[in-house]
C-alpha cells in the first residue's frame, strides 16, 4: 500500500484491519503507509514491527501500541510551530 498520511488518520486507518491480527501481518499490511510527522516521517508497516505485543485484539490495542513505537519526531503535525522562532 503506498499512501501518506498524517497522524490524525493513523487510528482510522488501523481500523481497516482483520482483527485478531498478529504484529506480522499487521505490519505486511501497513508496509508502504509513510506517516508524516512533525519533524519527519516514517513508515508505518516499520512502526508496527517496533511493537512488543505480538497479536492485536482490535484497533485500539494496536494504536495504543504505535503510541509507545512511534519517535519523538511524530509529536504535533507537519508544518507545526513548537514556538521557537
């Protein structure tokens, strides 16, 4: 799947997975997702290998897992202002 998009869609996104679903496959699904960040991107398929759980019971689950794999960079949205000047 080749797609970018922002961090307000990744939960939405998720949803569209086979729930139960092991970390694997989730990541096979997501490979070519790129996440655009703040202060970068990255791709979504490598954030879910980053995971420790191994099996995802519903969106959520995982989303709160992508939460704990994501970079610092990935706080905020593109184009954001952290207030330096």
């Amino acid at each position: 799947m080749q797609e970018s998009i922002t961090l307000a869609r990744v939960e939405s996104l998720l949803e569209d997975l086979s729930y139960p679903v092991s970390r694997r496959d989730a990541a096979t699904s997501l490979d070519g997702v790129t996440v655009l960040m703040a202060d970068g991107n990255a791709d979504l398929g490598e954030l879910v290998r980053n995971c420790l759980t191994s099996e995802f019971t519903d969106a959520k689950d995982l989303y709160y897992e992508l939460n704990n794999a994501m970079p610092i960079e990935a706080l905020g949205e593109p184009g954001q202002s952290d207030g330096d000047a």
